[in-house]
C-alpha cells in the first residue's frame, strides 16, 4: 500500500485534499482525522505538519508528501521533488531598511532573520557570502529589524506592503520561487503506485490548464482556424451534414479562452463552445 503525507493544516492543506480527491482518491472529512486508508486505490494517508512532511519522506516513514518547496529545501531532509503542483505559489526575498542595501553582497557580515535557516543559509553559502548568523523566527519576522535581532530579513513577498509598512524593502534576486511539490525520498527506487498516483495528479492539472473547445467552420477556412487553435497533438475535424462546413475540437489553455474564441470568430468560426475538463490522461 502507498503512503502518501498530506499536510494537516494551513495554506496547503485543502488544495492538497481538493487534488487527491479530484485525482480519484478518497480525502477525511473531519479534520481531527490524521490517518485515512483508501483501499480502492491501494492508498493510505497520514495527515501531517507541512513543515515535517519532507523529514517523514527522508526518512522513508511514508513513500512520498505534499509539502512546499521552501520546507522541502529548509527541511534538509533525504528527499527531492517529484513534480509540481501548481499552487501556494510564493517568492522569498531579502528585504532590508529603506535605501540601506541594493545588491545580495551587502548582506556579507550582517545578522539575517528567517523562518527558514537553512534555506537562507544555503542560498547565501552558495553564493559565497558570509554572514554573522541567521536568526531563526516562526512569525512576524518584519519586525526583526526594528527590534535589533537582525539587520536583514528573507521572508515570503506578495505585494511587499507589509515590509513597506515597517520601513524596509526588497532588494537582490530572489531567493527562491516556491509552490506545492510533490516528493519522494531521494536515494529510493520509485515507490509502486507512485506512478499511478503522478499520471492522476497531471491529469488534474492538465484539466486545471486546459478546456475543450468546439467550433463549426467553413471548410475553406479549417486551415486558418486549425493554425489558432493546434491543439496539444492535433484537433479532431469532423464533417458536418452541410458539407461545406466541418466541426473542429481542441484544448485549449483556460486563460486564453475569451481571445481564441475572438480569433475564431474573425476568421469565420460560428457554434463556438467552451467545455471544462474534469479529468484526462496525456
């Protein structure tokens, strides 16, 4: 049976559950549940701390979790990504007080607070810059400057108004861009039925990407309608019963719907009809 970690709380925990079940997999639905057994699928779920995730992986206690790249790479953990999953998308960056650093190499000799050392301190390790220590804080990490912990903070960066808000802002690269990841451990063959659950959960992001879009089109114009929208191999076109016209079907990418069924449109396309994907296999 495959063991699959899923994280028990915060920002990953109920898009990790809406995956799996959208993936076909049976998900608790009472929170207070940590174990749950799927034997229909030969799967069974341990629902744990996001943070603890990778260690469990590393340590081959579970066969592979749903954990976000910044705790994979913070955990040092003897486990590696697997695939993406395309959401908790976030970017660390290093923020400093207003005007007093522009570039990475000025952090040398400063005091960088972080809820994430070993991320931090690897990033900085690789790029040969030294630093008088990482101070280690679980929340509110903004506020390290202004109360002398740290000069320097690495931290997640949306909008930056909350460090703008204490008077500090972004400088240098980032760090790291971090979303939610599937792993397994690193030093293993890969798990029986890992593939299976891999084939599922790309199949769901690919249904997230994509919709099938429906169209009628004279056939002298099937060409140019063809070159709009390809599709990921080849549309399928289809005659219709006036057979001057055929019906075209392809996927198409959900957030380039509204301008395809324009260009469509221009070129004499008509019945265009958008259909989302709940499940497909590629």
């Amino acid at each position: 049976m495959l063991r699959i970690a899923v994280p028990n709380k915060g920002s990953l925990s109920e898009p990790a559950s809406e995956m799996l079940r959208e993936a076909g997999y049976r998900q608790r639905r009472d929170s207070r549940e940590l174990v749950l057994a799927d034997p229909a699928n030969d799967v069974e779920f341990f629902f744990l701390r996001p943070r603890d995730i990778a260690l469990y992986v590393g340590a081959g206690t579970v066969d592979a979790g749903i954990t976000g790249r910044d705790l994979l790479l913070d955990s040092g953990a003897a486990a590696e990504e697997h695939l993406e999953l395309g959401f908790a998308r976030s970017t660390f960056r290093f923020a400093a007080p207003a005007g007093e650093m522009s570039e990475i190499a000025q952090i040398s000799g400063k005091r960088v607070a972080t809820s994430y050392p070993v991320l931090v301190a690897d990033h900085l390790s690789r790029r040969g810059i030294p630093i008088a220590g990482v101070v280690r804080l679980d929340g509110a990490v903004e506020t390290a400057v202004k109360l002398g912990v740290a000069d320097v903070i690495a931290d997640v960066v949306e909008t930056g108004t909350t460090l703008r808000a204490a008077g500090l802002e972004i400088f240098g690269e980032p760090i790291l861009r971090s979303e939610a990841v599937l792993v397994r451990r690193s030093d293993r063959a890969v798990p029986a039925g890992l593939e299976v659950l891999t084939r599922r959960l790309q199949g769901v992001l690919t249904a997230r990407q994509y919709v099938l879009m429906d169209y009628d089109i004279p056939l002298t114009k099937v060409e140019a309608a063809v070159a709009i929208t390809p599709g990921l191999e080849s549309p399928t076109v289809s005659p219709l019963h006036d057979r001057d016209w055929a019906a075209v079907r392809a996927m198409v990418r959900r957030d380039e719907t509204n301008a395809v069924m324009d260009a469509l449109y221009d070129v004499g396309a008509r019945a265009i009809l958008v259909t989302s994907i709940h499940a497909c296999r590629l």
